[in-house]
C-alpha cells in the first residue's frame, strides 16, 4: 500500500522538477533567480516547492527543493532537495556536469542521487557517483546517452520554449539516475491575446525503468502523462500553472512569488 502511495508522488515531484520554471531570459550579470509555488492535489494541499536558478552567462547552478504535506505528507514524508550545474555550448545549449538529489521518503531517510556527466566518443554518458545510494541498477548504457537531468531538462525546456512556433513539436531526453523518460510538447495557438498568457501541451513518455522492470522501490506507472502549462507571454515565460494527473486526479503547481534575491521568501 505504501509504494502505491509514495510511486506517484516521486513521479510527480520529478515531473516538478523538470516543470516548473522556465527561467528569465539570460541577464547580462550573473543575477539568482528565485520562485515559490504551491501544489494542489484533488483540491487539497500537496506540497511547497521552492526554486532557485543561477544563471552564469557561460554555465547555470540550479536549485530546487520540494516537501510534500497535507494528505500526501502523511503517507510519503517526502522531501526533496536537488542541485545541477553545467555550461553553455555556443548556441547556448545547456550541457549537463553534475547532479546531486537528495531525499527523505517515509523510512528512506537520506538517500541521494548522484550523477556526473562523462563525455565520451558519441555523446555525453550519465555516470553514477560514489555517493549515489541508488538501490536499483543503472539503465543500460544506451538510455543514459546524450539525456539530461530533470534540472538542466528545465533549461532545455526555456530554449524550446523561447524558440517554439505554435503547433512545432520538441522532445527532451531526461535520465533521472532510475527513469529514463522524454518530455515532448508543443506551443499551443493563442487564443486571447489580451490575457497576457502562453499555453503549452506536455507529454512525460515513459522509455526505461518504469513498471514491469525490477527494483525494491517499485516502478512507477508507465503510462505517459498528460501536463498542461500555462507561462507569462513575455521575455521571463514565468509559469503561472502546470497540472499533470496523479492517481487519476489532478495535481496543481501554481506560482505563488517571484523572489528578488535568494533570500527567503515571503510567508
């Protein structure tokens, strides 16, 4: 009963992590970026999620922490904090060197991902860290080429987003040192141009590590999922909602403040 629980919630917190924000346009200094949102399941409080993004012209460190609470914190207990880092390429496409989740779940108390990014003849290979405690054996090599963390899946997600056309489809590779998935999506035509909003259509398509494989943790359902996110139509794309199914019901990120500093934000 427990893994029925907690399987989703991980699998939405990653789909969080990978959704929330979709950054300023890069500034001309170094400037922190940081974001709270709260998130919604069935009506109800779910959890807190708090995002910091650093942008360092040729490379960004990213932050986010997530803790669950209401009716999902008593079955789960998750928090959640995970950091990325890595540069630019020229056409300012983000290139994953190191990521680092890690988590209290119930009476997994904690446990970490770790990951480093390897280039190697072909592509960029992701590699467990000798402080990962992953109890489920790594994906085969082939899964975990030229993929991305959720993190740095944020930043690609602001390029495609940045360079979609309404109706243009995108896909990003996303290994989460167990899962290995893709975020597909579209812009969607505007209908209202005086509300100031952008629509997107989201898909997370299950390719690797998800239910029918071995684990101790369990796999998450492998059905894809449906995510609806709404931005700012302006140069930040700030999110304002994102909803993706859990359980069958929806659960709602909505923006609650853009903090000016890395300093707390408000209550």
């Amino acid at each position: 009963m427990l893994h029925s629980w907690c399987q989703p919630f991980r699998w939405a917190a990653s789909a969080i992590s990978l959704l929330l924000v979709v950054a300023p346009a890069a500034p001309s200094v170094a400037e922190d970026f940081v974001a709270s949102y709260s998130a919604y399941w069935a009506g109800l409080p779910a959890g807190n999620i708090r995002l910091t993004l650093r942008d360092r012209g040729a490379g960004y460190q990213d932050q986010i922490e997530i803790a669950t609470e209401g009716l999902p914190r008593l079955f789960t207990r998750f928090r959640a904090t995970a950091t990325a880092e890595g540069s630019r390429a020229v056409d300012r496409t983000a290139e994953p060197s190191r990521y680092l989740a890690l988590y209290d779940l119930h009476k997994r108390r904690d446990s970490r991902v770790s990951m480093r990014f390897v280039r190697r003849t072909g592509g960029i290979i992701a590699e467990r860290a000798p402080d990962d405690t992953s109890r489920k054996p790594p994906l085969a090599e082939a899964f975990r080429k030229n993929s991305v963390d959720p993190l740095t899946a944020l930043e690609r997600l602001r390029e495609a987003l940045r360079a979609a056309r309404p109706g243009s489809p995108f896909a990003i590779p996303v290994y989460d040192g167990a899962r290995r998935f893709d975020i597909v999506g579209r812009m969607l035509p505007k209908t209202d141009r005086a509300d100031g909003t952008l629509r997107a259509e989201l898909t997370l398509r299950p390719i690797a590590g998800f239910k029918g494989e071995t684990s101790e943790d369990g796999d998450p359902d492998d059905a894809p999922r449906k995510v609806e996110l709404v931005v700012t139509d302006d140069a930040r794309m700030l999110p304002l909602s994102i909803t993706v199914p859990v359980f069958f019901m929806p659960l709602v990120i909505r923006f609650k403040e853009l903090c000016p500093t890395a300093s707390p934000c408000s209550k």
